[in-house]
C-alpha cells in the first residue's frame, strides 16, 4: 500500500526534479529523478549494505514504510511479488517515485571504514593478455580513489548508461592507478563487445566507486585461507598486498583456481611474494591437467592441506558454485560461518 508523505515529515525544501528520502530515522537525502536510493545513498556516503548493484544477490533489500517506488528492472528471483506486495524494494534497482521513509534490513553499522561513492574519469594505462581469455587493465585516475582492499568499481560502456562491475586488484594505497582482471563473456556488451576489441591504450574511460562490501581491512588475530576461482583472484591480490603491508594478518594461504595452466597468471608474482614473506603461502591448483603443482578442484586442494580450519577465516571469491563448494569445504573443516567472507561473480543479466 502506498502512504502519502507530506513535505513537512522531511523539514527541508524539495530541490527540483528530486525526491526526499529518509533512511531509518537519522539518514535524509535527495534523490535524483530515476536514480537509485541506493546510489544517492552511497553517494551521500550514507551507508546501506549491497553487493551486486545489478539487482541479482539482495544484499540492499530494504522496507518502503511511506511512499511510493517504481522497482525498475528488479528480478522476480530476488524480490518476488509477495515482497513487492508487503512493501519490500532492492536499494540498487528502486527509484522513487514519492518522497519516502525506508528501512534498511542489513546490518549498517559494521564497523568498517566506509568512503562516499564518486564518479571517475580514467585513462588506459595497459591492456594485456595475462591467460586464455583474461586481460589485465590498469588505468590512471583523474583524482584520488579511497577505497577498502576488496571492493570493486563500476566500468561504464561507451555510448551506453551501463555499467560492468570488476574488483580492484591494486591494493588501498594506490589511490589513483587501479588495476583489474577481466574475463571475456562471449557476447558480452563490456567483454566482447568493448575491452577485448575496441578499447586501447590511451582510452579514456568513465567509472564509478568504490562499491561492495567484500572488504579485508582490520588487524585480525587469526591466520586466513584466501581462495579464488578464475578472476576471483582480483579482489584477493588487493587484500594479500594490503594485508602484507599493513601487518593486518599473521599468516596468509592464497589458493587460485584453474582448469588448466592457460587459466593462471601472477604465478610468478605470487611465487615471488611467498618467498619474500613467510607468513604468506601460494598454492595454484588445476582441474583438468595434470602438472608439477595441485591437481583437482581447488576446494578439494584446500581440504586435503587442512586437517581443521578451527581459528581460522576465509575470503573466497569466484563463479558461485565454487564459492558454495568453498562454503561447505571449510564448515566441514569447522571454520565458523561468521568467519567466512564470501564475493560471487555472476555474470551480467542483458539491458532491457
């Protein structure tokens, strides 16, 4: 049911072509004509918990408890007609269409640093093929990003209003250079149809961020499994390095996983990294070839090195049946759920 709000709930002015949005009972702000309370929120560097911005994981549900909201492209998977019915929006896809009072249903106060959301104009650095189907791109940006080691940027297509998300794997400290692992998507309007044909070097690109919540960024006492599948490695290169740098963990077991040696990069600079750090270790695994190193699914590789995971933490991060198989590899381990910090990349639903 929709409730009508007066002017007089929020206490300030509507500015043109915006709508008034209070979050909880501390947090207002303008809203912009279809855009997302979930972008003016971050924007406004008002915290709301998320993940995907593109509608499919849920993390920013939220309660609609006055007003009005158009549910734009929102999945029937993640926000059925019931939710719909009882009130219930997705944060990334909701844009109001009243002034409005909305809940959010995560936890917000999670204790970890938070930075505004900002748009960004960048220029491509480099563009290389690091393994089958992967290519690294690093851009200079034209100010200061701050952001938490495992979160992500969105990448604006040219000529379009879309946007593909992609982890940073440059660590905190490199405010203005970031780096990113892209896989191609046969089809794909950023893959295929962009990053792997048309875009060089010397591009200038638009992006936005940071955005995500995957994020490693306090002093931890006990030791971490980091396990990544495919371009999953991206976000765990960010925290590795700022973990290492910082002294944030006291010991480190990274685990990438491949079907065959064409799939791994970094091999040499993660080799490199375990012989200059003891508290840090590097185990690639492969599938589908047999070679000198791990052989079989990389969850498997994990449970085969660790009797018990009792103590420990983990952050996976990859396709999400490897991150499930991760999941339920580790519990089996008698890792804590709390402990387990999980990123699934999924592939993008097509524009409407």
């Amino acid at each position: 049911m929709t409730v009508a709000i007066t002017s007089d709930n929020l206490g300030e002015d509507i500015m043109p072509d915006t709508h008034r949005v209070t979050i909880g009972t501390d947090t207002k702000l303008h809203v912009a004509e279809g855009q997302s309370i979930l972008d003016a929120a971050l924007r406004a560097n008002a915290w709301m918990p998320h993940s995907c911005t593109q509608g499919t994981c849920g993390t920013c549900k939220l309660k609609v408890l006055r007003g009005e909201v158009d549910h734009g492209a929102s999945p029937e998977y993640t926000l059925t007609t019931a939710e719909r019915a009882d009130g219930l929006a997705l944060g990334c896809m909701a844009t109001p269409r009243s002034d409005l009072i909305v809940e959010t249903l995560g936890v917000v106060d999670d204790g970890v640093p938070h930075h505004p959301l900002r748009d960004y104009t960048a220029t491509v650095t480099e563009l290389a093929d690091i393994a089958a189907n992967t290519r690294r791109l690093v851009v200079e940006l034209d100010d200061d990003l701050t952001f938490n080691a495992g979160q992500y940027c969105e990448l604006l297509i040219p000529g379009t209003t879309v946007g593909r998300q992609y982890s940073m794997a440059s660590p905190p400290c490199d405010a203005r250079q970031l780096e990113f692992h892209v896989k191609l998507t046969p089809g794909g309007l950023a893959t295929d149809g962009w990053i792997f044909s048309s875009l060089k070097v010397g591009d200038a690109i638009s992006l936005r961020g940071p955005l995500g919540q995957f994020n490693l960024v306090h002093e931890q006492t006990e030791p971490a499994i980091l396990i990544g599948g495919g371009t999953g490695l991206a976000p765990l290169k960010s925290i590795v390095r700022h973990a290492l740098e910082h002294a944030l963990v006291p010991e480190l077991f990274l685990y990438h996983g491949g079907r065959r040696q064409e799939d791994l990069y970094d091999v040499e600079y993660f080799t490199e990294l375990s012989q200059q750090h003891n508290n840090f270790h590097y185990r690639p695994a492969l599938s589908e070839e047999a070679w000198e190193g791990a052989t079989g699914m990389v969850t498997d590789v994990v449970v085969a090195d660790f009797t018990s995971c009792k103590g420990m933490s983990a952050y996976l991060c990859g396709p999400p049946a490897m991150v499930e198989a991760a999941v339920k590899s580790l519990k089996r381990r008698r890792m804590a759920p709390r402990k387990i910090f999980r990123e699934e990349f999924t592939v993008a639903a097509k524009p409407l």
